[in-house]
C-alpha cells in the first residue's frame, strides 16, 4: 500500500529520492569494483566470456549489477571473481543482510508479514523466510548489568504454543525479572525497572537461566533475597528451591487468590485481597473443605497449610506486587498463541532468543547457514602472472648417466 502525502515538503522529498535511488548507487559501486578487478586480471591465464547481469534482494530494494564471466585456462573452471569477492553465495537470490532482518521480523510476526516488512521496496516470500529461520543460527546476547540491586521480583507464568507432530499445545515456561515498579505521569501509572525477560522448555533449565541472570545482571548473592511470584501451581511455589544463588520467597498472585476463593465462596462476592487471610484462618478452623474441591482452590488450601502467613508478603516493605503477571504472555502471544501456528522445538528457541533480546535492550548475533560462495584465497590469484604456476622441475645434475639420459629425452618428448 502506498502512502500518499497531502502536503510533502522538501525533507520528505530528499528522503524518497534516497531510498529509491540506494539500488542504483549500489549497482554502481558494485560494478565500479568489477572494473577493478577486470583491471588487475592476468590476461594470459583468465579469458572474459561474458558480462551477465544478476539480481539480488537486498534491505534497500532489488540490486542489479553486471559482472564478467571468466574461464581460468589453468584450472579449466568458470569463476565469477566478483561475487566471490562480495560474499554473495552462487545463485543466491536474496542477500544474507537481508535474511537477518526477516529472521528478526519473524520472531513478532508471521513470517508472511515478516517478507513483507524486511525490505523497502518489495519484499521476499514467507517460504523464503521460513528457510532463513530453518538455516539461522542465532547466539548468546550480551547480557547487561545493573549492578546491585534491590527488590527483585521474579515472576513465573508459562504459555502454551504449538509444535509439529503434536496436536495438542505444549508449555514453554516464561520468567520476567524486575525491580518492583516507580509511578509515572499525574496518574500513578507503574513501569517496570530494569527488566530481563527469559523462557526456557523446562523449568529446570529456566532456573538455570534465572540464576547466571540474578548473579551477573542484577549482582545478587548467598545474602540478598527475592520474591517470587506467579499463580497457584506446583512448579511455580516449588520454583524458590530452584534458586540457589541467593534467598528467595513465594508470594502468591493476589488476582488468582481472591478468584479461587470467589469461585468456592460466591456468597461473598468479590474478596478483596485484605480479607484473604481472615477468610482463609476462618476456614481452616472451622476445618470443612468440602467446598475447596477445585484446582485452585485445593492448591491455595495446600499453599496455606504448608505457609499460614504467605499472604502476609503482600504488605513486606519493598514488595511492589506481582506486577508482570498475564505480561508473560502478552510478550509471546502475538506470535505463538495462535491457534495454527506450528513450530519445531528448535525454531522456538531460535524465535523466543530473538524477541527476548529485543526486549532486554541487548544485542544478539544472527547468521544464516547456506552454500558459501569461493574463498578469494581458494581463487587463483587475480595479481599473478601466468608464468608463476608451479613448475614440477627435476633436477639431473647429480644422477647416473643413464637415467639423466632418459629424463632429459621424455623431458624434450623424445620417451612416448
């Protein structure tokens, strides 16, 4: 879709021009550098066959450049030095920058949009950028440091997402590590400090990511002490045990805590989060459970059985409140929550790497694996003269008669 300015200006003008022209710009440069190397060529060794043009999709829109053909005498081969010299792999269509980006679009969007939205001008199709995500090899970001900190909160939610071969969705779990909350605007409105977000497919080796992390980003130790927060289930109160670089405390979400108690008692309305524990003591006491008979409900009475004053975290000084939770899946959701998204395990890590990045403000290598194009140091040497190939010389001065005899006659073609 074209956007059709009502009033442009002479900025805008300048900027158009810029991105209409980068193609040409570079096809100029890039055949300037042809020029060059035809230049430089051995003529005795290299014969030029033929100038044939070719097309590649790049971030600034499709680059068609002219290079020359040569057929190298000695190796009896056809080269392209040209395309050697830039990187650009035999019969490759879409440049390897380019192929990033998609890769990175794909990791928050659908890899239709993501072709759509890589380049400029044009754009590749989504089987071309599930092949880049197929043959991307993503690595380790940077991880920041904020030095020490205070009133770390971590919150642990998992989000279900599809994989092939399996009908049925399958969790992948999520942790959000934070600094609490500070008000913003006339409103009192919360944001989020120094936040690092993880996902792993286990929570073993989620805890794993979670502990470099407490360690090297937020520089916690054996002495300091977190919270960590989330809904009723078993993995997630059983999550603390898990952290093994410094102290840690569940601290169940007051959200799923009043609703499991509204779901077993809907006489008394909504429960607000004070009265939690006076209703819970009362219950207790009183000793009839018949009424907690739900998943969550029995799994609050087993939280407050094992921890009668859990809910008393709720007002610790320091504790800002189980601020991320349902955020977990609104990172993830506008990609893999959808319902005919299929993913191989493998992909997820590469796409979940991605995004996570993204949003931790670090840095993240992406390559993409494919055919490489000829080593120039595997090339025959362009600057070479044709007399420095490696002559297979024998030396006869020092043999017998006879044998010098014979080697100089098959050397001068007289021995057949």
């Amino acid at each position: 879709m074209d956007i059709v300015a009502k009033r442009k200006t002479i900025f805008d003008d300048l900027i158009e021009d810029a991105r209409e022209n980068a193609p040409k710009r570079a096809a100029v440069s890039i055949e300037r550098t042809d020029k060059a190397i035809h230049s430089m060529i051995d003529y005795s060794r290299f014969v030029s066959v033929k100038v044939s043009p070719r097309t590649i999709m790049t971030s600034v829109g499709p680059v068609t450049y002219r290079r020359r053909c040569y057929f190298d005498t000695f190796g009896e081969r056809y080269i392209w030095p040209l395309d050697s010299l830039l990187g650009v792999p035999p019969r490759a269509k879409v440049s390897p920058e380019l192929k990033r980006i998609a890769v990175e679009k794909a990791a928050f969007m659908p890899y239709s949009l993501a072709g759509e939205n890589c380049s400029a001008i044009g754009g590749i199709s989504k089987s071309t950028v599930c092949r880049a995500v197929r043959d991307a090899a993503v690595g380790e970001a940077t991880r920041r440091s904020f030095g020490a900190a205070a009133a770390v909160h971590l919150q642990i939610d998992e989000k279900y997402m599809g994989f092939c071969g399996s009908r049925r969705k399958r969790p992948r779990y999520t942790a959000t590590i934070h600094c609490g909350a500070a008000p913003v605007g006339k409103k009192g409105k919360k944001a989020l400090r120094k936040r690092i977000l993880l996902s792993a497919e286990t929570p073993a080796k989620l805890a794993k990511k979670v502990n470099a992390r407490l360690k090297r980003t937020y520089g916690l130790g054996i002495d300091d002490r977190i919270w960590v927060s989330g809904d009723l289930a078993s993995y997630i109160r059983d999550f603390p045990e898990r952290i093994t670089c410094c102290g840690s405390v569940y601290v169940p979400d007051k959200w799923h805590v009043c609703k499991a108690l509204a779901d077993a008692y809907p006489e008394l309305g909504t429960i607000a989060p004070s009265a939690v524990q006076g209703i819970m003591d009362l219950v207790m006491a009183i000793g009839d459970l018949s009424r907690l008979d739900k998943a969550n409900a029995l799994d609050l009475a087993r939280l407050y059985r094992k921890d009668p004053k859990c809910f008393e975290r709720w007002y610790d000084e320091g504790y800002s409140g189980c601020s991320q939770e349902g955020m977990n899946s609104h990172y993830y959701a506008p990609r893999s929550a959808k319902l005919a998204s299929r993913f191989k395990p493998s992909t997820v890590e590469k796409l979940c790497r991605i995004a996570e990045a993204r949003r931790n403000g670090e840095r993240i290598s992406i390559s993409i694996r494919g055919r490489a194009p000829d080593d120039m140091d595997q090339l025959p040497w362009l600057g070479k003269a044709y007399e420095d190939r490696m002559k297979y010389d024998i030396d006869t001065s020092r043999m017998e008669v006879g044998t010098r005899k014979a080697i100089d006659s098959i050397r001068c073609g007289g021995l057949l």
